[in-house]
C-alpha cells in the first residue's frame, strides 16, 4: 500500500514512454539555439535589404536631380520660345492693326471725295447746261420779238390807209406773231426737256459710276473686316495657345513639386526613420545576445559550462533520476525527495527564462520583418493615401446626390411633365376661326403663302401628296438631297393653318427607346424625360388636341429606325384608343400634384392622340443607316429630287385650320364615291400584283391597299387625279421594293411591267413609274 502512495505523490515520475524534464530542457535548448541561427540569418537580409535600400535611395537623388534639370532647362526654352513667339505675334498684330487702319482711313477720304467730285460735276454740268439753254433761248426769243414788232411797225404804216381788208391784214398778222410767240414757247420746252433728258442721262452714268466705286469700297471694307476677322482669331488661337502653355507649366511645376527639396527633404527624413529604425532593432539584436549570454550564466552548476558539459549533465541527471526512480520504487528516501524537488524547480526556472527568451525573440524577428518591408509598406501607404483621397471624393460627391436625392424625395416622378401642366393651366383652350376651305382650296392656300410669305416654293403634287399621306399613315418620311425642302414642309402648315411643328434631332448614339422617350432613374427615383416625350405630352393634352400637331424627326435614319421607334411602329397598328406606350413599370406616388394629369394606365403610360403625326427626314450618305421595308410599309414616303423655281404669288389672308376640321374634310373626301377606288381600278392593280409577285417576287400587301384606299380620295379631293395619286403610291411604295435588287433577269420583267401598265391606265400615264422603271432596265444593262 506503502508503494502504491508513493507513486501517486510524484507526478514527474516517467509513464507510457513520456520524455524526462532533462529530455524537455534540452529540446528547448536546442531550438533556442537553431532559432538564433535563424535570426542571425534575417539580421544578414537586413543588412542586405539596407544596403539595397541605400543604393536606391543614390540612384533616386541622382534621377532626381538628372529630371530637374532636364524641367527646368525644358521650361526655359518653353518659355524663351513662347516670349518670341508672343512678341512676334504681337508685333504682326500691331502691323496689321495699323495698316488696316490706314486703309481704312484713306479709303474714307477717297470715298468722300469722290461724292465731293460727283455732287461739284453734277451741279457744274447743271448750271452750264442752264445757262446755255437760257442764253439760246432768249437769242431765239429777242429774234421772234423782232419780227413780231416790224410786222406791227408795218401794220401802224399802213393803218393810214385802213380798210376792211386791211384791218384782215392786221389781224392775221397778230395771230402769225402769236402763233410765233407760241411755237417759240413750244421749242423752248422741247429744247428744256431735251437738256433735262441729257442731265438725267449724265447724272445716272455718273451714279453708275458712283455705285461701282461704292461697291469697290464696300469690297475693300469687306476685306478689311475680313482682315479684322482674322486677326481675331488668331489673337483667339494665340490665347488659347497660351493658355494651354499655361496649362502645360501648371502641369510641369505640378511634377516638379513631386521632385521639390520640400518633396526630398521629406523622402530624407523617412529614410532616416527607417535608419533610426534599423539602429534600434541592431541595438535590440544586441541587447538580446547578451540576455541570451546572461541566460546562459544562470543555468546551474556551472556558470562556464559549455553546451557538452551541460547534455553530459544532463544526462547524468537523466541517469540519476532512473535511479532514483528504481530507489522510490522500493522506498524513497527525504533527502532524494529534496533533490528531485529542487531538480524540478530548477527546470520550471529554466523553462520560464526560455518562454521569455522566445517571446523576445519573435519580437525582434517581427521588428526585423517590419524594416525590411519598410520602404514597400511608405510606397503602398502613399498609394493608399491616394486612393483614399480619391475614394473620399468619390464618397462627398456620392452624399451630395444622396443629398440632393434626399431633398427631392418630395418632388414628382415626371418633373418635366408636372411643369407642363403648370403650364398649360395658365393657357386658354385652342379655338380656331372656321377656314371655309376645301382641300383644294388649301393646297391653293399654302402654296400661295410659302411663295408669298416664307419664300417657300413647291408643287401642287408635293402639297397634295403631303396632305393625303397624313391621310394614310401617322409616320412620313421625306427623303432626298440636303436643301430640297423637307424640313420646310411641316414648319410651311403650322406657319401657314397654325399648326404646331416641334424639331427632335436623332442621334447616332440611339439603340432603344431610352434615347428617345427617356428612362426611369434608380437612383434619383425620377424619370429623365427627352424632349419627344414632352413634345407628344404637350400635343395630348385636352386644351390642344384640336391643334395639329408635326413632331419632326430630324435626320430620322442617323440611328436604325426599328430600334428607337419600334413601339410607335406596333403601336400605331392598333386602334387608336390603344396608342399608349409604357414609360414605367409602376406608380406608387399617391400625392396628385406629383401625378401628370394627361398620362394614362395609372400615371405610368404616355398616350398617342389622333392630332400627332410623326415626320422624319432622311438623307441617303455613308453616315445613315437604311430605311427597312417594315419602316417604308408602315410610312408614307415624299421623294425631294429637286427644288422648285420660284414663282409670284399674292396671300394677304391668314387661316387657322383645326384638328377637327382638317379631319372632318379628310372624311368628307374619302367618302366621295366618285373618288373611291372602284372594282375595275381594284381589278387594274390586283394584275399588276399578280405580275410583280409571279417575275418579280414582290407584292402589294394588305398594308399597302389599306392606304390606298385613304390616300387616293383624298389625293383628288387635293385637286389631283385618280391615275396621278396610283402612280405616286406605285412608285414610292412598290417600285422602291427593287432597289437594292440587281439580278439581269430582271430586265425582261420589268419591260413587260412597262407594257401591262400602258396597256391598263393608257400611254403617257404613270409617267413617275416608268420612268423608275426605265432607270432601273438602264443600271441593269438594257
């Protein structure tokens, strides 16, 4: 029982193979020793991560000061040049001033005494031809007086003698002297009028001449300004050159303040830190080693004992204690308890002396870890001070929208369209004057107003196909060479019928519908409204949907038209109670004054009314698209080939003409049964149909008869013919089919086209078709 006690009160006693105390002490020795090896190991990078550090601290100063004096030798010849340049062209500037100064000075006296000369001619060649004709005229006058007095002189002779017959005499001699005063009157004014005849005659040679030298002088004071002009604009060049120069020294004073003493004195100081550093882990190192040399003067024994000396201790220990298990195996004596006792305590020292050793080697090595990354930790602190002076203008530019958001939070969804009925409530209600027009009458109207008002010219045709396609088709395209008139057109009705007409420039940059009716913003909570959008809003409305009303797609085909407009073009298929395009998903906004009053499907659709019509021009280059057959189906198409000669014309008179009135007329004309197309007409075009579909492989379609049959009575009641408006439509909806088509075979088909078409509607008819036609057989070869 005894043995079995005593095992139970010494723990340290080795069981189940475990190492010995002196076992543990050695192992903690000897990786106290591989770990100083280690760190002598890292202290050797140190020195050589310094020493790299060094040498690239040289090779910094000596760039440093190769690149400062390449800027500033760079900014002296910058600057020497632009002080030259400055004063050359200053100088150049001062010269041209003067000159133009000069003549503009002696072109101002020439001027004026050239009038000086014409008005001292014209008064000189005035007196002396008054004088000449007073002077023949009283010569002529003195001489009739003359005659005139002899014969009274005679007559007084003879009254002596008086008798009736004398007395006769008498009297026919004063009316011969008075028919002579008379016809010296008579000459007197034809010479007069003669002289006034060769003054005028002078007077209008000398203000030709006067006018050419005028026209010379404004030529020269054209120059001059021109001149002016120019100087202008290059003291504009001249300083905007130096602002950019300006610009570029900012910007080279900007990099030399990255290489600035203040910039290196401060690069110098962290360098001495990072010195200071490295001095204080050497002293650290140093300090450690004579700790660690301490540790080793408090092992036991032996304060001289080498490393041997000790693990020959140790084992001798070891040996020591076997045998003093094998004696506490039997009956442990006291004094060995002491021994193993203070064994024990000895080793716990030891231990702990090591913890502390290996904590303050880890430090140092830690320390020595820190300093060599220390000139990469100052390059990554500096990139990291960049970037989060960036990011922290990122962020105060983020919190003022969130700000802004914060204060609109408020404010509806559609500001835009919220200030359009601001607008329109201050407005009265359209109420147009009753025209009494018919379309004839109109398109006599607006013809005669472009001519006489706008300096506007077109055909009868053109207005007639105009009016008739708006019959038809909400969407028309007019097409042709830049100048010919198409963007006129619209702006010529709403001048001419007070019609509206709004301009919407197409992009390239248009892939959807965003760039043209806008998008709902996330982030601001608010829909960003375009202008078309505004545009069809404003003409939706009730107080003007009696107006007509053009929105005009400038240059339509910059950007592919079935992208931007393909909802208007599904849309405008359907009834017109459904023309309505989404502009958002949902509309939560419960507040009315934040709800536009004139959207529809809950505030969240904008509505088409039947008074918009969408008109788009297009030019045919290498910077527009093509215009698709599934555009050109759902269009009316003008063609602009040319412009209209002028023509006088006379409109005193202003008409407005309404929505309700243009489209009541419109049914009127397409209710005329005389200008409706009849079976024989339908049974015409469906032979035609049936040869374009069987050789040509193309077809009028459903679409096509549909606007047929809106076009053409309205086309006669324009003022044209049934035969004319067929014509305008084959050409421009059908013929167009084949334009891009380029197949020989064609040639035999399209003679045969010619052929049925005269022998249906006659010889000479069909005139625009046949001559596409023949264009079509010549590009092909026949």
């Amino acid at each position: 029982m005894a043995k079995k006690k005593s095992k139970k009160q010494f723990p340290g006693a080795r069981q189940n193979n475990q190492p010995t105390q002196q076992e543990k002490a050695k192992q903690i020795y000897v990786q106290t020793i591989e770990k100083q090896e280690q760190n002598l190991l890292k202290d050797e990078r140190i020195q050589e991560k310094i020493t790299e550090y060094e040498n690239l601290k040289e090779e910094l100063e000596f760039e440093y000061l190769q690149k400062k004096d390449e800027l500033h030798r760079k900014y002296d010849e910058m600057n020497e040049n632009i002080k030259a340049d400055y004063h050359k062209k200053l100088a150049k500037i001062a010269d041209e001033k003067k000159w133009i100064e000069e003549q503009k000075g002696s072109i101002l006296i020439e001027k004026q005494q050239m009038i000086d000369s014409i008005k001292a001619e014209e008064e000189e060649l005035r007196r002396s031809y008054k004088n000449e004709l007073m002077t023949k005229w009283e010569e002529e006058y003195q001489e009739k007086q003359l005659q005139c007095q002899q014969i009274v002189d005679l007559a007084r002779e003879e009254s002596a003698n008086i008798t009736d017959q004398a007395r006769k005499k008498l009297d026919k001699a004063k009316e011969e002297a008075h028919t002579i005063i008379v016809e010296a009157d008579l000459h007197k004014i034809k010479l007069l009028d003669e002289a006034r005849k060769q003054i005028e005659d002078k007077y209008k040679h000398l203000t030709e001449e006067f006018d050419q030298k005028l026209t010379e002088l404004l030529k020269k004071e054209t120059e001059i300004k021109k001149k002016q002009i120019e100087l202008q604009i290059q003291e504009e060049d001249f300083e905007f050159m130096k602002a950019e120069l300006q610009a570029k020294r900012v910007s080279i004073e900007a990099k030399m303040e990255l290489f600035s003493p203040s910039q290196v004195e401060k690069l110098n100081y962290e360098i001495e830190m990072l010195v200071d550093l490295r001095n204080v882990d050497k002293e650290l190192i140093e300090k450690l080693k004579k700790e660690i040399i301490q540790l080793k003067q408090l092992i036991p024994e032996n304060e001289s004992r080498s490393v041997n000396t000790i693990l020959e201790e140790l084992e001798s220990q070891r040996k020591e204690n076997e045998s003093l298990r094998n004696h506490l195996a039997q009956l442990p004596s006291i004094e060995e308890l002491e021994n193993l006792r203070a064994s024990s305590d000895s080793l716990d020292n030891i231990n702990q002396i090591l913890d502390e050793e290996r904590r303050k080697r880890r430090e140092a090595e830690e320390r020595a870890e820190n300093l060599s990354i220390g000139v990469i930790e100052l390059e990554q602190a500096r990139k990291t001070a960049e970037t989060l002076k960036t990011l922290n203008a990122q962020l105060q530019d983020e919190l003022s929208k969130i700000n802004d958001v914060y204060k609109q939070n408020t404010q509806s969804k559609f500001p835009g369209l919220i200030e359009i009925d601001s607008e329109l409530s201050k407005v009265e209600a359209f109420r147009p004057s009753p025209t009494n027009l018919d379309l004839k009458g109109i398109v006599k109207y607006v013809r005669a107003y472009g001519a006489a008002n706008e300096g506007l010219y077109y055909s009868n045709k053109t207005i007639r196909s105009f009016i008739a396609s708006l019959a038809s088709s909400k969407l028309l395209i007019l097409q042709g060479l830049s100048g010919t008139g198409k963007s006129s057109l619209p702006r010529l009705f709403k001048e001419a019928l007070g019609s509206e007409s709004s301009l919407v420039p197409v992009q390239p940059s248009w892939r959807d519908n965003r760039e043209l009716l806008g998008y709902d913003n996330d982030f601001t909570k608010r829909f960003k409204e375009t202008e078309f959008t505004k545009f069809v809003y404003q003409a939706s409305a009730p107080a003007n949907r009696d107006k007509i009303w053009f929105i005009v797609l400038d240059e339509m085909n910059l950007a592919r038209i079935e992208y931007y407009f393909a909802d208007f073009l599904s849309i405008l298929e359907k009834k017109p109670e459904e023309w309505s395009i989404p502009l958002i998903p949902s509309n939560d906004d419960t507040n009315p004054n934040n709800r536009p009053k004139y959207l529809v499907d809950n505030c969240t659709s904008l509505y088409i009314t039947q008074n918009i019509w969408f008109i788009g021009t297009a030019n045919k280059d290498e910077s527009t698209f093509g215009i698709t057959d599934k555009v050109y189906d759902r269009a009316q198409v003008l063609d602009f080939k040319n412009r209209e000669d002028a023509f006088q014309a006379e409109c005193n008179d202003k008409f407005t003409l309404s929505f309700v009135e243009f489209y009541n007329l419109i049914e009127q004309g397409q209710n005329v049964t005389a200008y409706q197309l009849n079976k024989e007409d339908w049974a015409k075009l469906n032979l035609i149909d049936e040869h374009l579909r069987d050789t040509l492989d193309i077809t009028f379609g459903n679409r096509i008869k549909a606007q047929m049959e809106k076009f053409v009575p309205v086309y006669i009641a324009c003022g044209g013919s049934k035969t004319e408006a067929l014509d305008f439509l084959f050409a421009h909806k059908v013929l167009r089919k084949l334009e891009s088509r380029y197949e020989t075979y064609l040639r035999d088909s399209l003679k045969e086209l010619i052929e049925m078409i005269e022998l249906e509607f006659g010889k000479g008819e069909f005139s625009e078709s046949i001559s596409l036609i023949e264009q079509k057989i010549q590009r092909l070869g026949g």
